[in-house]
C-alpha cells in the first residue's frame, strides 16, 4: 500500500503539472480571443 501510495502521489504530481499548463494555455487562448473580438 506504502508503494502504491507513492506512485500515485508521484502520477498526481505529474498530472497537476500537466493540468496547470493546460490550465495555462487555455487562458492565454481565451484572452487572445477576448483581444481578437474586442
């Protein structure tokens, strides 16, 4: 269970990474559509 724990504290360590530069590149796409409409 100890290993268990670890890897998956290790995958969501990686997928918070994932999701915030994801996170990231959809707000910088949205303000370059705010921009292209306004």
């Amino acid at each position: 269970m100890g290993a268990v724990s670890w890897t998956e504290r290790k995958l969501s360590k990686k997928t918070k990474r994932r999701m915030n530069l994801a996170r990231k590149a959809r707000n910088a796409v949205e303000a370059v559509r705010d921009q292209a409409t306004v």
